[in-house]
C-alpha cells in the first residue's frame, strides 16, 4: 500500500512525532498518565498507565533529566481502507534512571546516554463519521481546545487524541545485541546502556516500550518493505522571512544549489546538538558544527559549570519552528541567522548529588538566533545528501579533533572553509540579530 502523498508531510510528522515523544515522556516522569492521553490511542494509555502504577507500588519514579530528541527518522509507512500507520525511529539523549523515595537507583545510569526507540503512530482516513467527533469534545460538546496540559478549555476534562490524528499505538526500544565479551559495555556502539529503566518492573508492566526490537539499518525516510512511494511525498515548506529574500538570492548569485532548507535544518541540528553537549559538559560533541571561537566559549561555559558544581539544562528541549531570519553575503563571507523557535523546561542540577536545584518541568517557550557563517569562495555540492557525518573536505566519517581539524585528512574544517559553522547562538529578542562574529582561518 502506499501512503497518501496529499495527507502525509514528512516535515510535519517528524514535528508531530517530536511534540509526542516529550508529551508521553513527561506523563511518564511526572506519574501523569493523562497528560499523554491526546498523543496516543487508548491501548497504548492503558499500558502507560500500567507502567505508572507500577512505578507508584514501588514508590519508584522515572527520570528522564536534560532529555533531549535528537534524530527523527521515518523507517516505513503504509496505508489501507481503514487507516494509515507509520513508524518512526526516534533518537533520544538523557540521563534515564529509576529511583525509589530513598535516592536509591534501581536502574539505569545517572550519566548522559543516548539511545533510539521505535515510535509506531496510527490515524484514521477522514470520513464524514469521524470529522464531526473531531471537531468538539467527546465530554460537553465543546469546540476541540487544548490547554498545555491537554485538558479541555472548557470543561476541563483530559481529551483523547482525535482518531485523524497522528497516535502512538506502541513503543519500542531498539536493541543492538553486545559482541562475545561485551556484555557490560554501552549498546548501540557505546550509546544505550544494557539495563534500561523500567527493566525492574515486574513482566508486562514495561510494555509501552515493547519488546526491545533487533536493530536494522536505519534507511533514508521509508523503507521498500513498506511499499511506501517516496516520489509522491510533498515537499517540506520552507520559511523564510521577505527581509532575507534579498540576502537569498545575492548568495544565489554565486552559488546557485544554495538553498534556506539546508542552513535551516543545521540550525536546528545545531541547536539539538549543542544542548547536549551542554547538557554532558562536553562541548567536543558538538565541536564539527561550531566555529573557533563559539567552541572556545562552549568549553570555558562548561569549565565555569564544574566550578561552581551545577550544570543548566533544558529539559524536554523540542524545536518548534526555524525560520531564515537574515542572509547576506560580501567578498569574503556568506552569513545567514536561522531564528529557531523552541519549549524546554529549565533545570539547574547540582553535579554533586544530581539533585534539582532550581526549575520545574513546566515547559518555557523561547527563540535563538543561530548564526552560520561560510566562506563566500564555498559551494553547495548540487549532489548532497541530509547526510551531515561526513568530512566536507574529504566525505570520510565526519570527527574532528578540538583544534577543528577532520581526523582523516587533517584538514581544517570548522573555519567555514568547505561550509556552514555557527558563529554564534543566543537568545534572539525577535528584533534585528546583532552582527555575525566573522571566523578565523587561523
């Protein structure tokens, strides 16, 4: 079966998938099943709530602390006369453990790791019979509106999620099997660890997450076992602000494969990956998308924060928008700023004992102007790929060492030479961003 091009935006489920991971993970933290109710269908609540009670019995909770999404990818998709279902790799980052009252940790680590999960979303086609229980509330009849708790503006109720609406239906943890030896190291080539939260439980209350599945290779967007038509998916839209126009097409000028897609989606890599780093203090995780000197300021915020022995996160970071707020170009250098709209909650951890010492799970919208600088001598490659791990320079496995130059070919890399670095990223006040700090070659 294939799925219906007109229905389906791969751009919008990947934010839809996005909105529901962090939903459904903050019903889990919080022991709030019904927060997570609209994001999933009632059999996949039930087991949430299975979870939940467990969790409670043993005066137990699960954390989920700095959780970041870093990687959405759609592994398949299909559609018949009932339905449409589609299945979406997510990968995730945090420090995932369980604790009882007492502080004890009955699983999982108290350390950054990060792992991917198997997120399987359901909807059904539109016919006349669903649109109308769509379009108000089940309980009073009410217009269907959402405060951010998912409860109903009018009477207050939790709503279930609109059956033409994308709904978790199951989860999975995707598991990679050790090599002979390696039972106690890191899974996923040092990502996952082996006994994740949840793993205590007794059988069948860990559900939500599934059977673990054996990993596959990850393929770009669907797989052809799903049959889905690649060829058919609409476009991603791509926004950019009419003030930037001019800047677009002056950089066109001189390299016409530049497109605003491109430096968006870094943007908003850039913005996953650098919270991350910040999250671990370990700002090499995000050296290759940073320039010299936004590096250089990176460490030093991380060196202050072991200092003073507490670490700011954004918890529960999701990007909700990216749109091209500036681009300009002169004999030397193209310059664009990427404002990416994003919700976290705010946590100040103290490093010592992991407690929260300030901050609350409430999630706070805020904007950041990401500032990416090239060369203006640099060129689009016209064949690119959303690959973004390999070399510039060379195309080996993208790493680089904190210097910023490719451990393959010993090139530098992070000046802006071959392609886009960020310059800069800071909390935009919606008004003119501030000038582009030009890199150094040196």
């Amino acid at each position: 079966m294939v799925l219906r091009a007109v229905t389906f935006d791969p751009a919008a489920f990947a934010a839809t998938v996005r909105t529901a991971v962090l939903g459904v993970s903050r019903a889990l933290v919080e022991r709030r099943p019904e927060l997570a109710r609209r994001f999933m269908t009632d059999a996949a609540l039930a087991t949430l709530q299975a979870q939940v009670e467990a969790l409670v019995s043993q005066d137990a909770s699960e954390h989920r602390d700095g959780l970041l999404v870093t990687d959405v990818n759609v592994q398949r998709a299909s559609s018949d006369a009932a339905g449409e279902e589609a299945v979406a790799r997510v990968g995730l980052s945090a420090e995932n453990y369980v604790v009882n009252s007492a502080g004890v940790v009955l699983a999982g680590f108290r350390e950054i790791s990060m792992w991917h999960e198997d997120w399987t979303f359901v909807r059904k086609v539109d016919p006349a019979s669903d649109a109308a229980a769509a379009a108000q509330c089940p309980l009073c009849g009410a217009p269907y509106q959402l405060d951010d708790d998912g409860r109903c503006v009018y009477c207050h109720a939790p709503m279930p999620g609109r059956p033409t609406d994308w709904l978790v239906s199951s989860i999975a943890r995707v598991f990679t099997p050790p090599a002979p030896g390696q039972d106690d190291v890191d899974q996923q080539g040092g990502l996952v660890k082996q006994v994740a939260p949840g793993a205590f439980l007794a059988s069948g209350t860990r559900a939500i997450f599934g059977t673990p599945v054996q990993d596959t290779p990850l393929d770009p967007f669907f797989d052809d076992r799903a049959g889905a038509d690649v060829a058919h998916i609409s476009p991603t839209p791509v926004d950019v602000d009419p003030a930037a126009g001019a800047g677009v097409e002056a950089i066109k000028a001189h390299d016409p494969a530049f497109s605003p897609a491109d430096v968006i989606a870094q943007a908003r890599e850039t913005v996953n990956l650098l919270e991350a780093a910040r999250s671990a203090l370990d700002p090499g995780r995000a050296r290759a998308l940073l320039n010299d000197a936004t590096y250089a300021a990176e460490v030093e915020r991380a060196d202050q924060a072991r200092a003073a022995g507490r670490n700011t996160l954004r918890a529960y970071l999701e990007v909700t928008g990216a749109r091209l707020s500036v681009a300009a170009t002169n004999a030397s250098w193209d310059e664009v700023v990427v404002t990416v709209a994003t919700r976290a909650a705010e946590h100040v951890i103290d490093l010592r004992s992991g407690a929260l010492v300030s901050g609350s799970d409430e999630l706070v919208a805020r904007a950041e102007d990401v500032m990416l600088v090239r060369s203006a001598a640099a060129r689009t490659d016209p064949l690119r790929t959303p690959d973004s791990s390999l070399c510039p320079a060379c195309l080996a496995a993208f790493a680089v060492d904190a210097a910023g130059n490719c451990l393959a070919c010993r090139r530098h890399v992070t000046g802006g030479e071959f392609g886009w670095v960020a310059a800069g990223v800071r909390i935009s006040d919606l008004g003119a961003p501030s000038p582009v700090t030009r890199p150094s070659h040196d």
